[in-house]
C-alpha cells in the first residue's frame, strides 16, 4: 500500500486524468513498467529539444567568417586596413601614384605586352630638363612632355615638374613641390637648421625614393632645375642617381625673358626695372598673379634693361655650353606660332630630339606629331613687346644700334 502510494505522487498527472475505467490508472500498473515510462518520457523530451535546436539553426544560420571576393573588388575590410593602420598611411604617402597601385601595375603590364618596341629601360631613369629660370617656356614644356608620353601608352610618375623645389608648395594646390623631399623631413623630424645643413642629401634621398616608385609602377619620371641647383647637384646626381639624362631649355630672346620677369616680380630681376599699371605707370604688387587677371594691362619699368640681358645671356651660354643638347623655347613651340608645314615638322624634329634622352627607342615621330599638332597655329596673334613695356620708346631707342641686342626688338 505504502509502494502504490508512493508511486501515485510520482506520476500524479496519469491518476488525475484518469476519466473512464478504459485507462489504466497508477494504482493499476504493474511495478516493474514503473521505470520503463520515466525512461521513455525522458527520451521524448531530449528528442523534442534536439529537434527544436535543428530547426532554429536551419531557419536562422550563423554568419560565415568568409566573403567571397572577385579580382579587381575591394571589400569593407580593405578600406578599414587603409584608413586605421598608420604604417600603411605613411607608406602610401611616400607612393603618389596618379592610380591606385595595383591599376597601375595592370595598365602597365598591358601596355608593355601590347607595346614591344618600348625600351623598358626608360622606367625609373630621372629626366631633368636645365633651365635659366622662370618665364623660359619651361611649365607648357613640362605639359607637352605629359601629353607626348601619354600618347605611347606609358605612365609618368606624377611628381611635380619643380620637384627640386623640395622646402616649397604649390601656391595653387597648397600641397608640397616635393612630398618625398617632406616625408623624409618629417620622419627624421628635421628643424629648419638641420634642413638647411642636410640639403642636398635628403634631396638626392628624395629622387632615390621615387626611382624606386616609378620601377614599381613602370613609370617614367622627369622634372626640371635652374641652372643654380644644377651646379650644386650634378656632380651627386651622376655619382647617385641610376640612368639620369639631361637636356636644356632657354628663352632665346632675352628682352623677351626680362619684361617676363620684371612683370612678375621675379626675383632674379629684382634690380632690373618693376610692374607698373599701364594706365599711369604706378607701381603694382599683383607680380605673378597678373596672368589670372588679362583684363589688367601690367607693364614692365625697366631701370637696368642692359643688366638685365647681360645676366640672362649669360646663363644661355651656360647651358649651351653642357655636354647635354639644348634648345630654345622659340625652337621647340614653332608650331604653335606658325600654320607652315616646314615649320611644323622643323617642331616635332626638334622635340624628337630633345625627348630622346627620356624616352630613347620607344619614341615614335607620328605620335609626337599628333600631339604638336592640337596647338597647331594656336598662338600666331603674339602681342607686342610695345603693349608690355612701360615707355617702349625710350628702351627701343637705348637698344637700337647695338649689335648684341637690337636683334631682340619686335614691335
């Protein structure tokens, strides 16, 4: 009696619900089966949670800790690496590429199979172009030089073409002349004396760096330097640099070149004469920023004109007297002043020439020429030396009856 009680707290949902004599009720069932239902009832509810569980994993799967990506694709996990890994953002300030990197690799890659005359030996090698200083020519040389190589299919590392200028920034973009030349400055953490003493080393280090980009990215690179810088540095650029080439570029009409430099406040010609307002010849202070403005008319006040093509004259002998060829900006832009088919070809002979260093086998006359010929007779209407010089009269009549410099006048 004691047992059946027993058994009846055990299961006491089988005894109440026990409703018609049919059922068997605890009290009836024999003891030994007793152990075989708590068993079997226990096994259903484990199946019950099991089954549970694979239907929630069925209808709800976890993440996979995997994407897929595609060649050529970048994920969201790229983009973090770039923008939180401070090693990785200061290596890839060293690397101005004008694409990404691995794009760049691509088109390369393409060009040279496509390409098989390119001289591959032109990657890397520094061209730098010798220049008397500002109002030479010398920033539509640097673009023409951009177009030239583009119209091969090469890639020219995106330095600036006043890449010697290391400690200055464009006034225009606010950005470094030379972002090698500050990186090295910035790493070292250089003060302004130490800069001044280290130079020349930090800027032939400079060049070195981006050699080493333009062979990774098979790239060209070229820049310009005046005649004071080259002085100083071509010694340590032949001793330094794998593969450097030069070539001279010079105004050749050097009054031209004065009145140039004295409108734009130049330094060089700081003792040669002032810009002055047209209209009642004072003094103006809009210097180089007198070319945004051609609605102002702004003349050049010599005081030392003879001084002035004395010291431009000489730094063209300078360069003419290099072991580099060198030519004159009249030379190189004939085309542009002229619609005669002699003079046009006479221009891309002489690019052809020039460019030679840069680009040896790989240069192509006919895609030279297509380049030339967008500025075809673009500037036949030149204005007068009268229109920019302050009292033209009275410098013409100084310089009239010189052999030396009244070659140089043109009304």
């Amino acid at each position: 009696m004691q047992a059946s009680n027993n058994n009846k707290d055990i299961i006491p949902s089988l005894s109440q619900s026990a409703e018609s004599k049919d059922i068997i009720t605890s009290t009836q069932l024999p003891t030994r089966c007793k152990p075989r239902i708590l068993s079997l009832l226990l096994v259903l509810v484990l199946f019950i949670i099991l089954l549970k569980t694979l239907t929630d994993t069925e209808l709800n799967p976890e993440p996979t800790t995997t994407d897929t990506k595609y060649e050529g694709e970048s994920t969201s996990s790229d983009i973090s690496l770039i923008t939180t890994d401070s090693n990785v953002e200061e290596s890839l300030e060293e690397i101005p590429l004008l694409l990404p990197l691995n794009q760049e690799k691509t088109k390369t890659a393409i060009n040279i199979a496509d390409s098989p005359n390119i001289d591959e030996s032109i990657f890397a090698s520094p061209f730098i172009v010798w220049t008397e200083g500002g109002c030479s020519g010398t920033t539509m040389i640097g673009k023409y030089i951009t177009k030239i190589i583009a119209a091969h299919g090469i890639h020219h590392l995106p330095i600036e073409f006043e890449f010697l200028h290391g400690d200055e920034k464009n006034p225009r973009t606010n950005e470094y002349k030379n972002k090698y030349f500050h990186t090295i400055v910035k790493k070292k953490k250089l003060t302004a004396k130490q800069i001044k003493r280290q130079y020349d080393d930090i800027m032939i280090e400079s060049i070195q760096r981006a050699q080493a980009d333009a062979k990774k990215s098979s790239s060209v690179m070229f820049f310009k330097a005046k005649i004071k810088k080259y002085k100083k540095l071509r010694k340590r650029f032949d001793r330094d640099l794998d593969r450097v080439s030069y070539a001279g570029v010079y105004r050749g009409n050097v009054l031209d070149r004065c009145i140039c430099m004295v409108r734009d406040c130049f330094y060089e010609a700081r003792n040669d004469g002032k810009p002055v307002f047209a209209v009642n010849g004072t003094e103006t202070d809009l210097c180089f920023n007198r070319r945004f403005h051609p609605e102002i008319s702004v003349e050049a006040k010599f005081t030392d004109v003879i001084g002035c093509l004395k010291g431009d004259q000489g730094k063209i002998d300078f360069i003419n007297k290099q072991r580099f060829t060198s030519f004159s900006s009249e030379d190189l832009f004939q085309f542009e002043n002229s619609l005669d088919d002699d003079a046009f070809h006479s221009s891309v002979n002489d690019w052809m020439v020039f460019l030679k260093p840069l680009m040896k086998k790989t240069l192509d006359w006919s895609l030279v020429a297509s380049v030339l010929e967008e500025g075809r007779g673009t500037r036949t209407n030149t204005s007068s030396q009268a229109s920019k010089v302050y009292r033209y009269d009275k410098i013409k009549h100084k310089l009239m009856g010189t052999d030396r410099w009244e070659v140089f006048l043109h009304d």
